[in-house]
C-alpha cells in the first residue's frame, strides 16, 4: 500500500511536468532549513497537520530535485502554484489545500 507522502509525490510530479523552468537571476539554492526550519524539525514529530506540511515540503522538494533545478523559492513556488491550479487535478481535501498554500506563503517570504 502506498504512503500518503508517495502518493502525494505522485501527484505531485504528474502535475509538475506542466511546470517550465526559465532561466532567471536567481541562481542561489536557498537553505532550505533557513525557509522550512519549523516545518522540517516537527515534520515527524508534531500534529498531524505538522505531518501533512511536511509530506507535501518533501513532495514538493522531490520534484524540484527530480527537475534537477536549484530549491529555489521561486521553484518552491512554481512547483506549489502548478500543483494549486492544476485544472485535472483530483479533488482535493481543504486541508491538503491549506497546507499547500501555507508552503506558498513561507516559499514568497523566503
């Protein structure tokens, strides 16, 4: 049986070969500790909400590595945003929704 962190990498990565990465300035991979710090260092141990922001960081962070682009905060937030307006996407719980836009907010702060 398939994990929830799996099946939302899958997810994930189907919608992610719409996102097209262009050549942009910023070249600096960011410390993905520095942005993320919290929601990696509960991600295992916090609430559930805490583990569903995690499962979706590590999914997020997946299909950038998988893009071989640099984990930037604008392909955090390429990568989130494709995964928000996805036309053919399954329905999603508001949670799940919620969880990523709360990524996308840290992602545009970072």
């Amino acid at each position: 049986m398939e994990s929830f962190a799996e099946a939302l990498t899958a997810g994930l990565q189907e919608e992610a070969k719409e996102v097209r990465f262009a050549p942009s300035k910023e070249t600096t991979p960011i410390q993905t500790e520095d942005i993320f710090g919290v929601i990696i260092k509960h991600g295992l141990t916090g609430s559930e909400y805490q583990k569903l922001l995690f499962a979706i960081f590590t999914a997020v962070s997946d299909v950038i590595r998988e893009q071989k682009q640099p984990p930037t905060p604008t392909a955090y937030f390429a990568v989130l945003m494709t995964s928000l307006s996805t036309e053919n996407r399954k329905a999603r719980e508001e949670k799940v929704v919620a969880a990523q836009v709360y990524l996308l907010q840290i992602a545009m702060n970072g």
